[in-house]
C-alpha cells in the first residue's frame, strides 16, 4: 500500500500554493457552459404552471385547449383534480413547446377551478399559529432556577431571524432527452452522482438507464440536491415528445417562491450572568418555520453548548409556504444570531466589554483556545482597541459607528469519494470522480493535490468531473466535498504512482519505497542524481496505462482529513440615526480550517460568505403576504441582495499554521457562512445603544427601535 | 373560484414580459397613439406573428427569426447559440444580461430582439473572439473575481464598458460603476481588485 500521508508543510510544491482556478478564464469568458445553456437542435422548452393561491383545492382542470396550441408537444398536469395545494407556487401543470413563447401562452390556457382555502402564511406572531404550531418539548439541563439566582444580572430579549431564499442565480432545472432505454440527464445539481438515482426512483426505471452530465453549475448554497418533481416531468415531456430535448427552468419568481428557503427563527431569550460575564443560565422559547412541514431547531445556546443550566422550549410552525431547503450552514445563522446577539446584550447590562464576555464564556465551548486566538486576532484586526466603545457611547452626531462580534463552528468531514487515476504511458494524467465544481474550486484542487502527489506540473493532470459514469462521490453539502476529494485523489495518484515506481525501482537499483517523484522526475531519496525523468518512466508502459482507484471513508480518516472547526467573525458598520441607513465599514473573518489546499479560492469562499452575511444582516427577507397568501418579492428588485457598493472592506484571515495543517483538510464553505449576521447586528446595536430586534436591520427597523415609542406617540 | 391565473390574479407587479405583451392592446390611449406613430414611422406594424430580422452580433450579420414580444436576451441564447449572457431576473435587475449595444452597456433582458435590429451589439463572446483576448478577461481570473461564475459574464460586460468610459478609474469609482450587477456568491472583492488590475494593463 502507497503512503498516503500528506507531504510535510514545508516540503509542498503545489498544495497550498495560492493558484487561479483551473476554470477561470473558461467562466469569464462566457464559455462555461451551464446545463441551463445547452441549447441543442430541436430543443423544445417547458414552462410551470403554478398555483396563485396559498391553499387551495384543485376542482378541476382542463388542458384541452392548451393542447391544441401552436407548437406544443407535451402537457403534464402534476396537480389532478382533488388535489390540495398548500401554497403558492405549488406545481399545478407542465408544458413543452418548440419555443418558450408558445409555451407560456398554453400555460395560460391551461383552465384551473380551485377552491380557495383559508390560508395562514406569517408566523411570526406565534399566538396567531393555533393548531399550525407544533411544540418540541421542553429540554432542561441542570437547574435553571438556581442558575438565574447564581445570576448577578439577568436580560430578556426577543429576536428574529427571517426566511430567506437561496436565489440562486441560476435556477433550478434541467434539459433532459429521453430517447429509448437512455434518459441524459444535464441537471444544475450539487449531486451528480446521486441524481440520476433519484430521478429513476421518481419515474421508476433503472438507474443504469439514466446518464448524468454537468460541466458548471450556477449556484446552489444547499437547495440543488434532488432530482424534484421538474425533472420528473421534464423527463415525461421528453418521452412524450418522442424523445426530444426538453429543457425546463424555474422562473425567477418560482425560483424564489418554491426553490428552497432557510427557515425562520424567533426567540425570547432570558440569559442569567454573574458580575464577571460568566453565563450560569440559559431560558428560551422558540419558534420556526421552514414552510409547510414545520421549521428546523436551531442548536442553542450556539457553541457555548456546555453551560450550565439551560431550559428550552421550541415550536415548529407550519404555513402556506413553500418548504425549507439545506441553506449553507443549516440552522447555525439562526443560531448564532440568535445567541450571540443575547450575549452582547448581557455585556453591555454589565458594562462589559463584549470581547471579555465571550472570552469567559469560551470554556463552555468545545474549542477554547481556537475561539480565544481568533477573537484576538480580529480584534486587531478591526481595530477594536481604538474603535470600540461601551454600547451607544460613542462619538456625538448623527453618524454612529459599532463594531459587534459573531461566532461559528461546523464539522466539515470529508464525504465518501471514489476517484479513478490514470497515469498515461506519453506522461499525461487523467483523474476522474462523479464530483462537482460549486464555484469553490474543487477541479483545482483535485489537480494540485495530484500534481503535488505524482511530482507533475498541473498541466499534466486532466480532471474530468460531472458525471455519473465516473466513480461515485458524495453530494455537495454540508463542507464535506473538500475533505472527500482531496483524500480520494490523493489516495488514487498515491496507488497509481506505486505501480510506476514498481515499474522504474529495478532500473533505479533500490526498492520503491526509497523512490520520489517530485518536479518531473522519479529520484532516489537523498541522491537526486539517481533517477529518471517522469516522461522516460512513463514510456516504459509501452501501450499500457496505469490504472488506480482511491476512496475516502469518512470513518477511517487515516489522518487525511479530519472535522470540527471555529471561526470568529467581527463587524464594523456606521449607522445614520437620522434615516436608519446602515453602512459596512468594514468586516473581518478569522477562520481555522485544516490543511488549506489552495488560500487564494478558500479566501474567495470567506470573502463570499462575509458577503452573503451582509445581505441576510441587512437587506433579505421573504415577505409573505397575508391577503394573497403569496411571496411579495419574490424578484429581484425587491428580494435585495447586496451589490458591489454596500459590502465595505473585507478582511480575511485562514489559520494556516503547522498545527491546524497536521490536522488535514476540512471543510470551509459552512463555518464562514455563520457569524456574520450576529457580528453585524452587534455592530449595530453597539452604534445606536439600542437592540434592533430583528434582522435584516433595515432603516424602519432601526428608526423604529430609536423612537418606536415616541413615533407611536406621534402618530 | 378563479379558472385563470393571470387575469383572475394578477400578479403585484406588471413584469415587463407581460407589459410588453400587452403594450399594443391594454394600455392607456397615449402609449397606444404612441405605438402605432412608431409603427408607422417604421412602415408598418410588426407581430404577432414571427418575422425574419437581422441583427449585428459581434461585427457579424446574423438572420434570425424571431416574434417581435422576444428579448434580445433569449433570441442571444435560444436561437443564436450566444449563452455568455445569463437570464437570472430577467426584469433588468441583476445585470447577468449584460451586452453592449452601440456603445451602451445594456441589459439585454429589457430590450426586445426587434428593436436591436441596426444596432452594434456586443457580447461576452467577442472579448476572446480571433485569438485575442481582452485584459479584462484574465484579470478576473487572476483576481479570482467568480465562483460558480453565473453573474460572472454579465461582469465582465459591465466592466468592459466601464473601463471604455473610465480608462483611469479610482477604486471608489469602481464600486460605483459597477453597481448595476449582482452577485449571490459574494465576488465583489476579486471583481474590484480585477477592474483596477484590468485598467492598469489596458493603459500600458
Ligand atoms: S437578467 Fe437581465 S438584468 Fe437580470
Ligand atoms: S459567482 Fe456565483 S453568482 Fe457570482
């Protein structure tokens, strides 16, 4: 067996080492191409109908007229009649045309009866949920009573944390050919190799028959998973279309109405403290929702998870509404929001600074000393020393500057992957997985670690992912692919270079094991002068090729990979008090992850996540309307997303140092997804002296927490 | 109980899809006096059904056929196999369109295909067109400007036509030029280090 083990820090030549992305100039130029570009002869286009009402029964529907419309090949009703519908959005028909145009006309002509229900769609006023709500139990742990007595001060405060949407900017969807046995599958997926088994369980044919293709994909945060009734039906259109190219995409407003959300979060929270900002106890009652199944319960309290004396109660509230989706980092936001805002609230009662309170409080997490290092290190650098002040202390005028804190952690561990390595007798090395490249980087870096692995120039290495015909590895979610690929492909070039070195090692005079590849050239270790050149060691397998399988298995690491890492994030914004406007001045993300294969895309992923962070601290939110029951933003203009202008300086720090890199690769896109909504809203609290209570802080929020009294008053 | 959906429920907001399509025959009686002084002066009323028209791509003629309620946008994508510019709002909103018409920077999801007729338009494709490539293009992959690289295009677009209107531009000014794009993946830091790198290899 080769020695997979990573090469030691110092010693790398291409892991680690800040590359562009392999793909780069192929997606700024506009060459990439999507699933949802593929526009092949005799493309036909499919539209959804979809339900205006919120909850309705189907009485009837009628498609005869549809049908009989220029240039449409396939109608598919999804919702028959007696179908109940539980929001808007839902899928009520399909159509397939030779052009999209025609095909929305008969989407129009497509008559529905329904009978229009009493719909609910707004928790956030949770007496208002009736039979809608459906409590967890309460969760105690130690004595809570005793816990607030041991308190010197004690706060209560409600917060809320808002649905938002993935919006993806590519939406969800699909072209699909269904010709004979063969359905091509081209999805916009964060699941190549598991889609077409869940789009042939939906239509129930073998999986064999269903092949897989995606080159790039658009976006998918956690909402891209599964195969969703659309392919379903994209694939009948086809059939039915005597195995025509279909494509069908959501629409925007689908696409924000029924695509996926991250559930809400509501939650009064009572936090005991001693006088030194020691928590001794932990009160709150809850409640979500991620559509019409309920919502998620956020783990609280958020990291701090060992202290002592906690009582919880959560509901999960069910709407008309369409149904939650994985949203990088599921629940941790929300919790971090939610307990991070609590705790700055309990600092500034005790007129402490808040860095002091989450410093004592870090012995109830389960990595002290990572939370410590990392608050130092951002408090350098946002300056905190100079720019904090005590809570709605400082400079006089209308301007206000903050700063807040927020705090992550994730697991990250590689997923099961199977990577097959090729090694080619003119040098050239092909490696191939039924992976998937979110935007994150993940061909890069299956390159660099087999470029560092085999010795070669990346050059050399051909990655071929995004399809299923290639060994199988794990969905994209939840950070593991990097830990998944990175062993898999290590582990596959590692056994592939064996068979070369068995090949050289009687030429070379020493057993293999005392054989290195490294810059091209296959050496006896401590007599470089020994050796061939990679070119000449491939030559000797004629018309051969050299073939080798890796796997990662989450449960046997092998010292690869590893999980469970910390991330503080801080925020440093300027609030106008006279029209509520908030400004990023600046934030600034410290972030443990590992070994760090490329910092310049783990970077970029920071710098994104910071980003998103802003949006949902500031500008997102699903609003839902109680008299339509629908989604009253569900565009861009009005579902805001933060452009270029609003997002400040961003500062990042990855942990690369010799002890977190011995831990081996980690998953990165979660954990800095996390902090950043709470540092923000800290931020602003600690501008404004004053909680703005629920995120996004828009300017009516914090107008309405400065003088929500007096303007009532006023009115 | 409703048996339409569009006309029984009207949607809060008029997209423009649907304001284009009703252009000629619901509106007011100014837009409609408007429409046919338009019509005439153009010779003659165009649609419903589709016509033949020819439209300036990159320097070439391209004859395509298309109904005159279609975008410049999807007649790109659908039926000229140009697919660098993204439909993601397609209400002019997010800028994933982004072309550049007679010198414009345009979103090609508000302007109808009929209307780019005799206009110069200027896609994504043309910056690595003949073997040149322009310097906007490997700036944003060496400032790793993208991720999964869907809005990326429509960047690209925004910035070449900004940088042909502020070839010395001050980071301050990037940020407000660009203002027109979004970006769910958060690029904004790479893509205002690459609009700077990129001004700075035009000029030498
Ligand atoms: S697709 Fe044209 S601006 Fe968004
Ligand atoms: S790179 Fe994904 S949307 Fe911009």
């Amino acid at each position: 067996m080769a020695n997979y083990s990573w090469p030691e820090m110092k010693s790398r030549k291409v892991i680690g080492q800040r590359l562009s992305r392999l793909d780069g100039i192929e997606k700024s130029s506009g060459k990439a191409k999507y699933t949802s570009d593929l526009m092949p002869n005799g493309l036909l286009h499919a539209v959804l109908l979809s339900s205006p009402h919120a909850h309705a029964i189907v009485r009837s529907i009628d498609t005869s007229e549809a049908e009989k419309m220029p240039g449409v090949k396939s109608v598919r009703v999804v919702a028959k009649a007696g179908t109940e519908v539980q929001w808007a959005g839902a899928e009520i028909a399909y159509v397939a045309a030779t052009s999209e145009p025609q095909a929305r006309d008969a989407a129009r002509a497509i008559k529905v009866n329904y009978e229009v229900l009493p719909h609910f769609v707004k928790e956030d006023q949770i007496t208002r949920a009736g039979n809608r709500a459906k409590a967890a139990g309460e969760q105690v742990t130690g004595d809570v009573d005793q816990g607030f007595k041991d308190a010197a001060v004690t706060t209560e405060g409600e917060y809320a944390i808002p649905v938002i949407t993935h919006c993806c900017l590519e939406p969800h969807g699909q072209m699909i050919e269904w010709k004979g046995e063969q359905i091509n599958y081209y999805p916009s997926t964060q699941n190549v190799s598991g889609i077409g088994g869940d789009l042939a369980r939906s239509l129930n044919v073998p999986a064999s028959q269903i092949k897989v293709h995606m080159d790039h994909i658009g976006g998918g945060f956690g909402a891209k998973f599964p195969s969703d009734n659309w392919g379903k039906e994209c694939a009948n259109m086809s059939k039915d279309a005597g195995g025509a190219p279909v494509r069908m995409y959501l629409d925007r407003a689908q696409e924000l109405t029924i695509a996926g959300v991250r559930p809400s979060h509501f939650a009064k929270i009572k936090l005991g403290a001693k006088a030194d900002g020691t928590l001794t106890a932990w009160e709150s009652t809850s409640w979500s929702t991620g559509g019409f199944t309920g919502g998620g319960m956020a783990p609280l309290p958020y990291v701090f998870t060992n202290m002592p004396n906690k009582r919880l109660n959560h509901t999960a509230v069910s709407i008309n509404g369409g149904g939650a989706r994985a949203w990088r980092a599921p629940n941790h936001p929300q919790a971090s929001f939610l307990t991070c805002a609590a705790l700055e609230d309990i600092a500034a009662k005790l007129n402490l600074d808040p860095i002091e309170v989450f410093s004592k409080n870090v012995q109830f997490t389960p990595r002290a000393e990572t939370y410590i290092r990392q608050l130092k290190r951002a408090a350098v650098m946002i300056d905190w020393q100079k720019n904090w002040h005590p809570r709605g202390k400082g400079a006089s005028g209308n301007l206000k500057r903050g700063l807040g804190i927020g705090i992550a952690t994730w697991g990250g561990l590689g997923h099961a992957s199977r990577c097959l390595a090729k090694i080619n007798a003119d040098g050239t090395v092909e490696v191939m997985m039924g992976t998937q490249d979110l935007g994150t980087g993940t061909r890069t870096c299956i390159s660099q670690v087999v470029s560092e692995t085999l010795g070669v120039p990346m050059n050399m290495v051909v990655v071929r992912i995004g399809d299923n015909s290639y060994p199988a590895s794990g969905a994209s979610g939840g950070s593991t692919t990097i830990g998944g690929i990175s062993a898999s492909s290590r582990k596959a070039a590692a056994e592939a270079l064996d068979q070369l070195l068995d090949l050289v090692a009687p030429q070379l005079g020493v057993p293999k094991d005392q054989l290195q590849a490294v810059d091209s050239r296959i050496f006896v270790k401590g007599n470089p002068d020994k050796a061939i050149s990679w070119k000449a060691a491939c030559q000797k397998l004629g018309p051969k090729s050299i073939e080798a399988t890796g796997e990662n298995n989450p449960k046997q690491p092998g010292g690869l990979i590893n999980q469970g890492v910390g991330g503080i994030q801080m925020a440093d914004v300027t609030v106008d008090i006279e029209t509520g406007v908030v400004r990023m001045n600046k934030m600034v993300a410290v972030q443990d992850c590992g070994l760090i294969v490329n910092p310049k895309l783990a970077e970029s992923q920071v710098n994104g996540a910071c980003i998103m962070s802003i949006c949902a601290a500031l500008m997102e939110e699903r609003v839902m309307d109680n008299v339509t029951g629908r989604v009253l933003n569900a565009d861009m203009e009005f579902y805001k997303l933060a452009g270029i202008k609003d997002i400040g300086e961003i500062q990042v720090e990855m942990e690369i140092d010799e002890v977190n890199d011995k831990r081996g690769v980690i998953g990165l896109g979660e954990p800095c997804a996390v902090g950043g909504v709470a540092a923000i809203a800290n931020a602003v609290a600690n501008a404004i002296g004053v909680r703005v209570p629920s995120v996004p802080v828009t300017p009516d929020r914090v107008l309405s927490a400065l003088y929500g009294n007096r303007m009532e008053r006023l009115a | 109980m409703s048996d339409h959906q569009d006309l029984k429920n009207p949607r809060p907001a008029v997209s423009r899809r649907g304001f284009v399509q009703g252009a000629g025959a619901v509106t007011g009686a100014v837009a409609l006096m408007e429409e046919e002084a338009q019509a005439q002066a153009a010779g003659k009323v165009m649609g419903p059904a589709a016509m033949a028209i020819t439209l300036t791509v990159n320097g070439k003629p391209l004859k395509v056929t298309v109904e005159p309620r279609e975008t410049l946008l999807d007649t790109l994508r659908h039926k000229l196999e140009h697919t660098g510019a993204k439909r993601v709002c397609d209400r002019g909103t997010c800028g994933a369109c982004t072309v550049i018409v007679n010198n414009k920077v345009s979103y090609a999801c508000t302007m109808l295909a009929v209307d780019a007729v005799g206009k110069k338009i200027q896609t994504i494709e043309s910056l690595t067109a003949n073997g040149k490539t322009h310097p906007i293009v490997p700036a944003f992959h060496n400032n790793d400007a993208q991720q999964c690289g869907y809005c990326t295009p429509g960047f690209v677009m925004a910035a070449k036509g900004f940088l042909d209107r502020n070839p010395n531009p001050t980071y301050e000014q990037v940020k407000d030029g660009l203002g027109g794009n979004l970006c769910r993946c958060g690029t904004y830091v790479g893509v205002r280090q690459a609009v700077l790198e990129a001004a700075k290899k035009l000029k030498a």
